[in-house]
C-alpha cells in the first residue's frame, strides 16, 4: 500500500472531493484526520472508513480561524503521532454567481476567507510540523476556473487562482526543508458544490460541450490524482498544478455536441 505508516489530513472531507480523497488514502494504508465544519458527513465518513478496516478521526474545524488550523494538526500529532500529508479539499462557492458590479464584499470575504486564506492557515500549520521530521506532502486543490475563469464568480476565481500562487511560493519556501507542496486543479466534478452552479441542463450541456471526455468528472479521479502527490511516487515533483479536467484546457473551441 502506498501510504501504509502515514497520517494525512484531509479537509473538507465530509463530502465530494474531500470524501472521496480521504477514502482513498485510507484504503492505501494512511490515518487520516477527517476534518469539515460539516459534522455529520464527517463523523459518517470515518465511520465509513472504520468500516472498511481503516483508520480515521474526524475533528470539527472551521479553516478560516487560526486557532482552529493549528488544533487540527495538534489533533493529528496527538492521535497518530505525526503528519506527513495535508490536502486542502475544503472551500466554498456562491450558489448565485454576481456580476462583478454587484459583488458584496461580505461575500468576497467569506470565499477567498476559506479558500484561500483557509488554505494558506492549514498549510502553515502543517508545515510547522512536517519540518521537524525533515519531509511531508502538502496538497492545496485549485481549479480549472484560475486558469480559464467565470465572469459571475471573481472572488471564487480570484481565490483560486491565489491558492496557484500559493502552492509555487510555499514549494520552494519548504524544499529545503524537506516539504513538497503541488495543487490540483478539477474540472467539473460530479460533486454537492457542481450541483450548485449546474443545476439546469443548459448549464451541463454547454460545460460537456468544452470537455473532450464528454463527462463529468468524479471524485475518485481526484483522489488517484492526490494520492500520486501524496506518495513517494511523485517525490522529485513540488510547486505544480496537475489539472484533472477532461482535456479542457487542451482545447480552444466549443466542441460540438456529442451524438
């Protein structure tokens, strides 16, 4: 197994990407630390693992307060002993996109508040404690949207494309240190948060029409993703995106409808 003796975190992991990640990385041998404000999905997801013979906690943490942050990683120490995998699953998107001219700045801050600044805190965090043993892998998910981006959604665009940013400038913060730290950028993945801003047919057909798979993505197709990053497969790779997306970045057109 390829994470068989490592302790990861995984947040946002009470649902969709997150879920399916820490599933993962379970089923490869790791301890993980389920972490999500949403209790009830993440109470039920270490119990799924738990289930299936794993190993898993869950612990209630809101990543956009400091404190919160650095008790997650205290609470991965004190339960399996150690970190040597972080991902950054957790953030949010507005369910009604605005136009730039009428975006409210509480909003914005809530968004790039958890998705970026939430990010940068657990990171921190963790490679606090990951340099005392001299090695981790830090995982940050960003999105297709940071490279191609959505008019009605800046601040989850401007969070994301941040979270890019941030992954280069801690990778070679951290290398010296024995720390790796990539991205994953999805593209739509069949998840909770998708359905919220494809919830019409026209919405998922124009986004199939500009994907050469012709298919949403899943959350397992995520988590093979992470768990390259997270082993020691990738060991020579730091400050990089990988973008799961079904080849939509590869194109430059509307492609046309699938028969």
């Amino acid at each position: 197994m390829r994470l068989e003796g490592k302790v990861a975190i995984v947040t946002g992991a009470g649902r969709g990407i997150g879920r399916g990640c820490a599933k993962r990385f379970a089923a490869e041998g790791a301890s993980v630390v389920i972490a999500d404000v949403y209790e009830e999905g993440g109470t039920a997801v270490a119990a799924e693992i738990e289930a299936d013979g794993g190993k898993a906690v869950f612990v209630s943490c809101d990543i956009s307060d400091p404190a919160q942050a650095g008790a997650l990683v205290q609470a991965a120490v004190d339960t399996y002993g150690g970190l040597d995998v972080c991902l950054n699953c957790a953030g949010v998107i507005p369910i009604d996109g605005s136009d730039v001219l009428e975006t409210d700045e509480a909003e914005w801050d809530r968004v790039v508040g958890i998705n970026l600044k939430g990010a940068f805190l657990v990171c921190q965090a963790a490679a606090r404690e990951m340099v005392k043993s001299g090695s981790g892998s830090i995982i940050n998910i960003a999105s297709v949207t940071a490279v191609i981006a959505i008019g009605n959604q800046a601040a989850y665009v401007a969070s994301k494309a941040g979270v890019n940013g941030l992954t280069k400038s801690l990778a070679v913060g951290l290398a010296h240190r024995g720390v790796r730290v990539n991205a994953i950028g999805p593209g739509s993945i069949e998840t909770d948060m998708a359905a919220v801003v494809l919830s019409d047919e026209e919405s998922l057909a124009r986004v199939m029409s500009r994907t050469p798979l012709h298919r949403m993505g899943q959350p397992e197709d995520i988590a093979g993703t992470a768990l390259f990053l997270a082993s020691d497969d990738s060991s020579y790779i730091t400050g990089q995106t990988i973008y799961v997306e079904g080849g939509r970045l590869a194109l430059n057109h509307v492609m046309p409808q699938k028969d």
